[in-house]
C-alpha cells in the first residue's frame, strides 16, 4: 500500500494492457490506389516545395507573405493532378505493396 490518505490507482496502458494496433486493411483496389495517389502527392508537394524555395516573388504580382501562402497551396494543387495523372510512378510501387501487405493478412 502506500503512504496513510493516498490513493492507489492501476496503471494501465502498457504494452501488456494493450492489443497490438490494427492495420486497416482492404481488398479494393481503388481504395488502395487512392491512399497511394495521396501519398504520392504528398511526397511531390515536398518536393515541389523545396524545388521552389529559392525563388523569390514577382514585385509585378505583390510578392509578401500572402504569396508564400498561395505558392503552397498551388504547389500542393499541382502535385494533386500530377499524381491523378501517372505521378513520377511512386503510386503504382505503393499499390502494390499496399495489396501485398494485406494479401499476407
């Protein structure tokens, strides 16, 4: 016990406690397809980001922060479509790998 007007209380949330995280998994295809386009487009805006961070605003379109703001979203926009469109091919590795991962599930 402990000392005299403690309260004892169980320590959970260990890793005996807890059930081994679940992988959310499916067997569509187009849902496999559309996480990877995600991640594609994900991986794309940074890379569209860094490709892009040295180039300074145009003074004829107002430059500023509200600039760098809407560079990110175009850039992010950008990489959305190119993704949707065939991508660089990372979405294709992905899917597969997505699928066979669930297959050994």
């Amino acid at each position: 016990m402990g000392a005299p007007g403690s309260i004892a209380l169980p320590i959970t949330g260990l890793a005996s406690d807890a059930a081994a995280p679940r992988t959310p998994t499916t067997s569509d295809p187009a849902a496999a397809l559309k996480t990877a386009q995600d991640f594609e487009a994900f991986f794309l805006s940074q890379t569209f980001e860094n490709m892009f961070a040295g180039i300074k605003g145009d003074a004829m379109f107002g430059g500023g922060s509200a600039e760098t703001v809407y560079r990110s979203l175009l850039l992010q926009e950008y990489s959305k479509v190119a993704a949707r469109n065939g991508g660089v091919g990372i979405a294709d590795a992905v899917q597969r790998e997505i699928l066979r991962a669930q297959e050994k599930t």
